[in-house]
C-alpha cells in the first residue's frame, strides 16, 4: 500500500478551519493508499511572534515531502504583500511550481451569478503563469518622502517561461475542447505582450487542432461575464490570470467553491495546492466558511499524485452533497457549518 507524505500549512483565519474538513475527506475517500500528514504552523501569527513566515530553511524542510496543502494566508497587521513574500510565492520558485492551474465550473446545487447560466455554459480552466511576468522583485523606491519620489516595477518574460506555459495550456486542452485563448494587453504593454503574443503564436502552430484566440485582457473579462460558453481553456501572464481567475469564480458561485494548484508538471519538486479565496479573518472561527474549495484543492492534489479514482470519488461526492442541498453552508444559501457540510462530503466520499 502506498504512502504519501503531505505538509499541511492552514495558515490564517479560514483556513485553518476549511483544512481540517478537507484532511478529513481526503482520509475517509483513501483506497489502496494512506496520507501521512505533517503540519506546519507558518503564518502570519508566527511572523508577528519572529518576524517571518517561516524558517530560513522553509523550502528545505518540504522538499522531501509528496505534496504541500495550504490553508490561505493573511491577517491584519501584516501588510499583504508581506505574508505572500514571505511564504507562497519563495515555494512557488523554490520547486518551480510554473503552472497555477484554477478550474472554474458551475457546480451542481449552486447558481451563477450570471442569470440563466448552465453547467454546460460554465466550465473554463485557466493557466496563469506562476514564477515571473509582473510579479517580479526587481524595482524600487526612489527619492523617498521628497516631492519626486517614485518607484520602479520591472516585469520579467523568459522565453522558458512563456514557451512552457503557453504549451502546458495546449496541452490542458486537447484534453478538453480543444480551444485555447490568451490574455494579452498588446496595445498598451510596449514590450512583454508583444513578446508574449509571439511566443503564442510559435507555439499554436506545433497545435493545428487547437483552435485559438488572442484578447485584450479587458475585453476577455468583459467575454467571462458575457459569453462564457465560447472560452475553454485560458492562458495569461501571472497577474491576469491572477485576475481573471477570480472574475471567473464569482461569476461561477463564488471564491468558497474554487480550488487551485500551484504545480510543477516535471514532478521534480512537490506541488502545492490550495483554495483561490482569502484568510476571511472577519468569519475564522465561526464555523460557517464553506470548506468546498479546500476539499476540490485535495481532490487536484491526488489527481497530481496519481490517485485518479479517489480524486474523482471526492469530485462526486462534492457535487452530491452541493445537489443534495441539505447542508450547504451561509454562503450558499444554507445554515450549515463549516463541519456539518465537511461530514456530508467525507461520508459520501467514505460510501463510494
């Protein structure tokens, strides 16, 4: 029987409560293998108790480890841009974790908030760039506190970066409906989009079969909302996917219901997997966040490892509990706790 050995990081708030759910239903779903969990309590509490998210030797302490399950991250006190430079984007380069990949559907049980919207009409996936483009630490501050003050963001587009995203999505979609469509700011980005738009087209020419297009970046978001039906697969840079990717989900039922990972498709690290939406500080510890997204996050994470059958038993055993409609949680509509929605989902997934 296999093993697999999983760092857990809850982290803030919510997610410390939507991780023990999910934990929970990754347990009862296991068949023909078991998880060896090892939590870590970085945070933003542990940054205010020693002045860092996590040790110096953070990404040495998880290497060894299968996969890594993250909670969310962030608490006020600590500036957000802190506590994601301080722990997920330094794991996300230390094992190359290029791909974030966020499926975004409309789940059974739930509504769009786009009127008269089917689950046939709502099903994208989006592959953003996970390790450059405009997250970049190069810049600065300049001239501070003086009348001319300013600061500097540089962008950053290697041809390895762009070529392995771009290529990854016309993968992703050939198992798919084989349609591919960047997000480009061409017209106002002088130099990365261009770059970037060329780099599409070198590689949509190894796809003949993919049937491609190229939107600005506005005019895509505006496409999400008005005729979601014609995307499928989308391609962006790190900051338009990062956008994109929760345009996409609030239109589809919400960030509670959107999971994501943070992978490495060569598997020559661990990946990392973890819901789309925030720490929710304001509703941690109340017992009503809807773990749903924490428990899809694991199902990805045992579809990367290999576990197909057991991912696709808690995918299912999801959308059961969500049609059933007898424990969905505020956010949904319902008066469910975070608890009593996790028991429904870990005993169907136990029952498949």
């Amino acid at each position: 029987m296999s093993t697999y050995r999983i760092a857990t990081i809850p982290g803030d708030g919510i997610g410390e409560d939507v991780t023990e759910e999910a934990v929970r239903v990754l347990d009862a779903a296991a068949r023909g293998f078991t998880i060896e969990w090892t939590e870590f309590d970085w945070s933003c509490e542990q940054y205010l108790r020693t002045g860092a998210m996590m040790p110096a030797d953070g990404a040495a302490q998880l290497a060894e480890f299968d996969a890594i399950f993250l909670g969310a991250v962030g608490f006020p006190g600590v500036p957000d841009h802190v506590s994601l430079w301080g722990l997920l984007i330094p794991l996300r380069r230390a094992f190359g974790l290029y791909v974030n990949l966020r499926p975004v559907r409309l789940l059974p049980g739930t509504e769009s908030a786009l009127s008269g919207r089917t689950a046939d009409e709502l099903d994208m996936l989006i592959v953003r760039e996970n390790s450059e483009g405009e997250y970049s630490e190069i810049g600065g501050t300049h001239n501070p506190g003086r009348p001319d003050e300013f600061v500097l963001q540089e962008s950053v587009f290697t041809r390895v970066g762009c070529e392995r995203i771009i290529r990854h999505a016309f993968e992703r979609a050939g198992q798919r409906q084989k349609k591919v469509c960047s997000a480009t700011k061409s017209n106002g980005l002088i130099h990365s989009m261009p770059y970037w738009d060329r780099v599409f087209d070198e590689i949509a020419a190894e796809y003949p079969d993919i049937e491609t297009r190229q939107m600005h970046v506005d005019a895509l978001a505006a496409e999400i909302v008005l005729h979601p039906d014609r995307l499928d697969v989308i391609v962006g840079s790190n900051l338009f996917g990062d956008i994109l990717s929760d345009l996409a989900a609030a239109v589809t039922g919400g960030l509670g219901l959107a999971p994501s990972g943070n992978i490495n498709p060569e598997k020559t690290g661990p990946s990392m997997f973890e819901a789309v939406h925030g720490s929710a500080p304001d509703i941690a510890g109340k017992g009503i966040a809807n773990p749903v997204a924490q428990i899809l996050a694991g199902a990805m994470m045992l579809e990367h490892l290999g576990e197909h059958d057991t991912a696709a038993a808690i995918d299912k055993a999801v959308c059961d509990a969500l049609e059933k409609g007898e424990t969905l949680t505020p956010d949904l509509g319902g008066s469910a706790t975070t608890t009593e929605l996790g028991n429904a989902i870990a005993e169907r997934a136990a029952a498949q």
